[in-house]
C-alpha cells in the first residue's frame, strides 16, 4: 500500500501588478503575508504575477513599473527578502510550463463557471483573451509547482482556489499518483474583504474607475483623510454590537477597516466607540490610516529611488525559486509522459 505522502509546509500568495496598491490589497493579503512569514512555521514565497497581469491590455512601460512598485510594497509591508522568497511571475517560467499542463487537465465547464471570468468577460465574451478564461490554470500552477500547502488570499479568490483543488485532484487521480498537495485556502483576518468606500456593497478594487473609491498605499495624508470624510455613511450614530451593523452596509466597511488597522476586534471597537457620530469617527479613522500607511508609501518611494536593487532581488528570488520548481517540473514532465 502507497503512503500518503507528506508535504513541506509551504504558503505561496501573489498579487497582480496591474495598478497601485490597495488598502484591501494591504489589510486583507499583504498583511497576512506578513504574518504567516513571522511565525516561520512555514517556507514563504510571495509573487507579483505579471503574466496574469496581461490577461487584460497593459501599456509595456506601465507594467514594468507597476511591478517594480509591487515588489517595492511587499517590502514596505515587511517582507523580507531572506525570510521569504520573493519573486515575479515570468521570472520563474515553471510557472508557465505546469500551466500548459493544467489547461490540459481542467475542464472549459469548470472555467467557464468563474465568477470572476464572468464579471471580467461581461457581456462581451467574444471580445475576452483567451487568457483571461484560461486564468484560473495559471494560478494553480503558481500554487503547485511549489507543492504549496497554504495559501492566504483575500475572499474574492475563494472560487479559484477550490478550482486548484480540483485540478490536483484530477490530476492526482488520472495519472495515479499523488504528486500535489491539496491546497488549504487560508481566508482569515478582520479584513477579508474591505468594500469601496462609495458602495458598501462592492469590493474595494484598483480597477474601479472611481479613485475616492479607494485609499491607494501611495496616497498622501490629505487625500486619505478627504477620501474618508467623502466616504458613503448614514446619519446615525455608532451602535454598540456588530449586528447593528448588518443593514449598514458602507458604516460596517469603516469599522472593519479601522478594526483592522487598529489590530483590534469590531466588537471591541464599537463597544469604546458606541454613540460617536460618523462624522467624527471619520476623522479617528483617517488619523488612523495615515499613522499606518505613511510609513509604508515613505519606504515605497525611497526604495522606487532604486529600481537596480528591486531587479537584483527578484533575480536573487527567480534564482531561489527555480531550486524548488524546476525539480518540480521534471516529475511532472515525467508523470505525463515527456521524453527528457
Ligand atoms: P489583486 O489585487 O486582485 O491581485 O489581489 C491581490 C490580493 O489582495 C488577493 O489575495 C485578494 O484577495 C486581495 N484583495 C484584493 N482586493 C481586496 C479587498 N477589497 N479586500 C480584501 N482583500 C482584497
Ligand atoms: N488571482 C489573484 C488575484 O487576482 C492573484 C494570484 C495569482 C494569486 N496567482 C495566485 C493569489 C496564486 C494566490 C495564489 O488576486
């Protein structure tokens, strides 16, 4: 009888370089990552995914900039480049390879079920990249092809991520082996999901056209503070429980966020804030976020001073990661069939 075999502890996450960062980039990824990396229980690889950043158009310069500045937060947030490994996407090309392979194993009916290839797609499918629907393989190649165990992503990526267990499991299962893990989603924290503070109700996201909609880790202390006074709320007063919160949709979203900034529970938060008016938990709230972010987009800007040192890191990191993935690759190559 085959033994289940055991898996290095390994957490893998990534962020698309596709536009500044968010404050829900910050609270519901960055900030976890930082975390799962401090309690060193496990190895840690950290990705800016630029090939998925191309599913949609992007201008070359912009791009390239964009990663750099990624790769500039993850180390304003605290991630350290020895502790952890951390790289870019196209920089390790398993990543692309295994992907092939999974475009072979997951089904059109699985991919065609993503919520989020149906909003991105929207009505006019035709008009999509076929990379935008193939998507979801490419990510649980990032995710397998270091055998990782954990991954910490905000709640929007949920759905993929049962997707790259389904795609181990078929794997797994067709070609009678048990080469990948079955990957934890690992959905934690005060800020899973951080809302547009114009619409309670939709997620905080850098490609709203909409910029009031989001705080950005590289805006200054006064659009912060103008962008929360701006913020959708209502006339009434702070409740004392988190339930009172439930039909207050855009009043919930700034007490999770200040919650989340403070390192705090909501319930702790409303019972010392009970009664004050919006309008002057705003305030506490804007004080809050530039006391935090400040420090970050300050270390984003002198790092961005040189872009030389961000490129030696991340061909340190590529060079870390293809130790772990290239053998990776090979057993894969050889499972499936490919003359080496
Ligand atoms: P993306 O910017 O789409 O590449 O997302 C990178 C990471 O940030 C993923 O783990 C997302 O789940 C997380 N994330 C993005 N937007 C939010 C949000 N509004 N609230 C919480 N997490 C988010
Ligand atoms: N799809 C993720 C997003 O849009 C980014 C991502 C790509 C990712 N590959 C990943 C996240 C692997 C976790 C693990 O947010």
């Amino acid at each position: 009888m085959s033994e289940t075999p055991t898996f290095t502890p390994r957490v893998f996450s990534g962020i698309q370089p596709s536009g500044g960062l968010t404050l829900g980039n910050y609270l519901g990824a960055m900030t976890r990552f930082v975390d799962w990396q401090d309690r060193g229980t496990h190895e840690t690889i950290f990705c800016m995914v630029d090939l998925h950043a191309i599913t949609v158009p992007q201008k070359p310069e912009t791009l390239r900039h964009n990663t750099r500045e990624l790769c500039a937060g993850f180390l304003a947030a605290g991630i350290d480049p020895e502790r952890s490994i951390l790289i870019n996407q196209s920089q390790v090309p398993e990543h692309a390879q295994l992907a092939w392979v999974f475009n072979c194993v997951a089904r059109m009916g699985w991919m065609g079920r993503m919520t989020q290839w149906k909003d991105k797609a929207g009505k006019n499918a035709e008009a999509a990249s076929l990379g935008l629907f193939a998507y979801p393989a490419l990510m649980a190649a990032d995710i397998l092809i270091y055998k990782s165990t954990h991954v910490p992503v905000g709640d929007d990526q949920k759905q993929h991520l049962e997707l790259t267990r389904d795609i181990a499991t078929k794997f797994n299962h067709d070609f009678g082996v048990e080469l990948f893990p079955i990957t934890e989603p690992v959905i934690e924290g005060a800020a899973t999901r951080v809302m547009s503070l114009k619409d309670g109700t939709k997620k905080m996201s850098k490609s709203d056209p909409v910029d009031a909609s989001r705080i950005n880790l590289t805006d200054d202390a006064d659009t912060i503070a103008r962008k929360f006074k701006k913020a959708k709320t209502d006339p009434d007063p702070l409740p004392g429980h988190a339930e009172a919160l439930d039909a207050r949709p855009d009043v919930r979203n700034l007490v999770n966020i200040y919650a989340a900034l403070d390192g705090r529970d909501v319930g702790t938060v409303l019972a010392e804030k009970e009664g004050k008016m919006l309008g002057y938990f705003k305030q506490e709230l804007a004080d809050l976020a530039v006391e935090k972010l400040s420090p970050i987009s300050q270390e984003m800007s002198r790092l961005m001073r040189d872009p030389a040192e961000i490129d030696r890191m991340l061909a340190r990191g590529a060079e870390r990661a293809r130790a772990i993935s290239v053998p990776i690759l090979e057993e894969v190559y050889d499972v499936v069939g490919m003359v080496r």
